[in-house]
C-alpha cells in the first residue's frame, strides 16, 4: 500500500551541525511530498514540499529534492539551531484527486547549544 | 495570519462517554479533515468533509464516529462511546481547494484521555 518511512529518532546534534532526515515512499502514480514540522505544544506546520519529480522545496534553510528514482525526500539543513528542535513529519498526498496526507512515524531533533 | 484553532487542548472522560471535539477552521476554507495520532505512532487520517459531507473516510472511522459543521464556522468529531484505544491526540486540519498540494492548515490539537 502506500505509506512514507522515516528514519528513526530522536536524533540528537549540536548547534551548527548539519541534518539530515531520510524519508522513503511508497506510492502508486505520483504522489506530491511534504514536510511538516510540529514545535512543542503546537500544531503541524508545513515546512516544505514538493510536487513532482527533481523538484526542491526549501523554507528556513531547509531543503528537501524530491528524487523518484529513489523514491526519497530527504530533509536537509546545513547548520541547526537550537530553536530547530522540533518533531519533523514526512508526509505524501497521492496524485488523481486524493486529499488525505498519509505521514511518516516522525522524527524527534534534538539541537544542544 | 489565519489559524486553525481546537477546543478543548485536553480532554479527559470515562469509557463509555460521549466527547465532542471542536474546531474552527480558516474562514474561507472548503475542505475540512480529523486526523488522530496515538502516542508514539504515526499521524493517521480520520475523515475528510466538503460541502456538508464526508468525502472521504478511514478504516479507523467507524460507526463511533461522526463528523458535522453545525454551523458557518465549527467543525465537529463526535465519538459517541468511547473506548480506551480512542485515547489520542486528534488534529483537525482544512484547506481552500482540493489541488493536490495545496497545503493542509492543522490546528494545535486535543489531547483526548479515556479512562
């Protein structure tokens, strides 16, 4: 079926180091990607998206490609601040008229000073 | 900027108990959503609603569930007896149009707690 994986967290850094959070897909068609972003004691936030193949989406120095020979969307940040420290959702929306986005387990960042 | 905003943030009732869960979405939105995430698991879809109807439902919502707009500006998820599973946090979410990336608004959240 269709369905996103993450990588596992929490994953812990130190402030100015580089992230990355893998995320696969599996999908029928051509699904639109998304990452969303959950503050503590907040809502989800769309960070970023994309919707077809070789396209990158980017917010807040964060950058994701969407790679379909990889089925991948890999979320990206060349130096992370403590305020980074979030819970990060891979998530796909299925092409042909679906809406409902189906999520990854999430990823818990931890950023230290 | 425009938000979507949930009431109660954290709900505690017995099992067996009828709990409503509201909602309001961004004003000029036409497509409405509940999703739900047990603790430690993933965000799951619930029920989608556009034009006083559910458009689109899960495994998950069965007869339990039940979702309205009672009026211009409240969107509702009724679980009419509840069990110690339903124990979650529910995310209402909404969106102007049904273009495939238009991007799904979600409120905050209710933590809801069967005992």
């Amino acid at each position: 079926g269709n369905s996103v994986t993450q990588m596992e967290g929490p994953v812990t850094l130190s402030e100015e180091a580089f992230l990355t959070i893998n995320c696969t897909y599996t999908a029928t068609g051509y699904p639109s990607l998304f990452w969303y972003v959950q503050y503590p004691g907040e809502g989800l936030q769309l960070l970023l998206k994309a919707t077809k193949a070789d396209d990158k989406g980017s917010n807040k120095g964060f950058e994701a490609t969407y790679r379909k020979e990889t089925t991948s969307f890999h979320l990206e940040k060349g130096s992370v601040q403590v305020s980074d420290s979030a819970v990060y959702f891979c998530a796909l929306i299925l092409s042909g008229g679906y809406n409902k986005l189906i999520f990854g387990a999430g990823t818990r960042l931890a950023v230290h000073p | 900027e425009p938000e979507v905003t949930q009431t109660p943030s954290h709900q505690v009732t017995q099992m067996g108990q009828e709990v409503i869960l509201r909602c309001v979405p961004i004003s000029n939105h036409l497509y409405f959503y509940w999703y739900r995430q047990i603790l430690g698991q993933k965000v799951e879809f619930l029920v989608s609603f556009y034009n006083n109807e559910i458009s689109e439902k899960s495994e998950i919502f069965d007869d339990q569930f039940s979702v309205e707009r009672p009026d211009g500006s409240n969107f509702t998820l009724k679980i009419r007896s509840t069990k110690l599973e339903d124990s979650a946090m529910y995310f209402c979410a909404s969106r102007g149009t049904l273009q495939g990336a238009d991007t799904q608004y979600f409120g905050p959240g209710t933590r809801l707690t069967v005992l």
